[in-house]
C-alpha cells in the first residue's frame, strides 16, 4: 500500500476547519498537525494543535501544507514563508492581486525547490477552469460570472480587520434579471459591478463610529469599490440568530457562437450550503495533485490551469479511463 499523503493546515477558522474534515475524507491522506497564531486547547481531529512559530519543526513530517488563512492579510505574508518549507496549497482570492502573489510564491517555492499551487478553490479555481474550458470551445463568445446568493468569507473577513468592527458577514447577492438575461440568450453588456450586490451585516464593538465604519467598507479598493453595496448595523443577538451559516454558490455562463445564427449557452453552477467546506475540499484535492505534481520534479508557482484533472482523483488513470471516460 503506498504511504498515505502527509496534511498539515495552517489556519484554523471556518476555512481550517472545513480542511480539517476534507483530509478526514480523503483516505489516501493522513492530517499531522493543524498551526495556528491562536493558543488552541485542541483540534476537532484530534491531531497536535501547534504553534505556527514551531513549523519549521515538521519540514521532515508534512508532505503538504494546506494554507488556510484569509487573502487580506495572512496568505500575502504566510505564503511565500511557508511555501520556502513545504509544499503548500492556498485559496488566495484577491483577484486583481493574483499576478503579484503568483509572483512571490513562485520565487519563494523556486527557491526551495517547492511547488505551491495558489488560488485553488471555486473562484478563483472551478469557475476559472470552466472559463478556460468554454471559451477555448467557443472562442467567438462572452463570458458571465455571478456570485451568491451566498457568504464570501474573504470580504466579511476583511471587514472584520476594520476598527470597530466585531463580527460581520457579507453577502453576495447576483441581480436575477441579469441571470435570466444571460440564460435566454439576450448577451447583456454588463460588468460585475453592476450586476451584484454586496449586503454586509456588522456588529460593532460598543462606542464605535458607526459611520467611519461604513464609509471604511464601502471605499475598500478591490472588495467594496464601484459596487452597490449596503451596510446594515445589528446586534450580537440577531447576527447569531439569522447570519450563523455559510451558504455561498454562483454561475459560469459563456454566451456563443458557432456560425452565424447558431448560438449555445455554456453554464457550470454551484449552490453549497458551507462555502468553508466545500473551499476545503477543492484544496485538499490540489493537495493530491500538488504532491505528484512535486514528485514529478516540478518546482514553483502553478495555478488550476497548469495542473491535470486525472491527478486531482485518487483513482489510477486505468480506473478513470473504465470509470469515467
């Protein structure tokens, strides 16, 4: 039997967590330790919680490192540190800051002799591949993505680093007339600014100025900037009441043509009831793939572009040909 894949996750919100039970799932995997900067009393595996000031002493222990903090501020300076340790797979989604995280991990891992898949999850991640996939197939064509309507864990967790600010959840909400225009063919001209709406519920901590709070969100380059966006106050009470889950979920949607008159609508769609979960699942199936990938002499920065579908899957490339093909 071959040695099982060895997990670490560093980070351990509804992010690590939802890791935490993805390993648990993969029975060629084995999870050794979660880090964290938090003083833990344990983890809900069961394997050691360990300060991430002590990683250094699992190079030789972790195969993979699944990197599970938030892209505001904890991957752009976890990342290249330890990704210069283990091979490591991330869920960073700043879009408009991809190119410059690509471009210190994949020094950081070169350097080391690593590979780091970075951006894995379903967008950046599945909906990325789907947009590959649709438009190399119809090359004359538009591409529309709407998110929610759901939780992204990334924009409430950057509202949750303003001052002030004691828990938050930010909603994502597609405008469905503009679903429906796509769906029937219409080709809309729209941007996503135009066609979502970011509905953001934030308790306060006492004395706070609510104001400079909201104006805080709403002019946050790169989350909140040219969005609709709302910002409503509540209590701890409500927020717990109404805002405890994590639901997310969206549409891919290529519009196109294959000669003149004929058109064809591509769509890939998703609806999960836990965003953490399923994020969690995509990463530790980059995490398999990550690994050969590594075994295969790579080194560096990759994304879900440069990596095979048949090395996300446990199964041989025999079983899949049988299987699935």
């Amino acid at each position: 039997m071959n040695q099982k894949i060895r997990i670490g996750i560093v980070g351990y919100g509804n992010l690590g967590k939802g890791a935490e039970l993805a390993v648990g799932k993969n029975h060629d995997m084995e999870l050794v330790a979660v880090f964290s900067r938090r003083s833990l009393s344990g983890t809900l595996s069961g394997v050691p919680a360990v300060p991430i000031s002590q990683v250094g002493k699992y190079r030789d222990k972790i195969d993979v490192m699944l990197l599970c903090g938030g892209s505001a501020t904890d991957l752009a300076e976890q990342g290249p540190q330890i990704s210069a340790l283990f091979h490591t797979v991330d869920s960073f989604d700043t879009h408009a800051k991809i190119p410059e995280y690509f471009a210190a991990m994949d020094k950081s891992a070169k350097a080391a002799g690593k590979a780091a898949a970075i951006s894995v999850g379903w967008d950046p991640g599945l909906f990325s591949l789907n947009r590959l996939l649709a438009g190399a197939v119809m090359p004359q064509g538009t591409d529309y993505t709407f998110w929610g309507k759901g939780v992204s864990q990334g924009h409430s967790d950057a509202i949750r680093r303003i001052a002030g600010v004691k828990n938050a959840k930010q909603y994502t909400i597609p405008k469905q007339e503009a679903v429906e225009a796509v769906r029937l063919g219409k080709n809309p001209a729209i941007n996503s600014n135009e066609v979502h709406i970011r509905d953001c519920y934030v308790v306060a901590e006492s004395g706070a100025d609510l104001a400079a709070i909201e104006t805080a969100i709403k002019t946050m380059p790169h989350y909140f900037v040219g969005y609709e966006t709302h910002v409503t106050f509540v209590s701890e009470e409500e927020f717990k009441a109404k805002h405890s889950g994590i639901p997310h979920g969206g549409f891919v949607f290529r519009a196109g043509q294959t000669s003149p008159g004929v058109n064809h609508i591509f769509e890939f769609g998703l609806k999960l009831d836990s965003n953490p979960e399923f994020t969690a699942s995509v990463l530790a199936a980059y995490a398999r793939a990550t690994f050969r990938l590594a075994k295969h002499g790579f080194t560096g920065a990759c994304t879900v572009f440069d990596i095979p579908f048949a090395w996300l899957s446990p199964k041989s490339a025999d079983e899949l040909r049988r299987e699935l093909l």
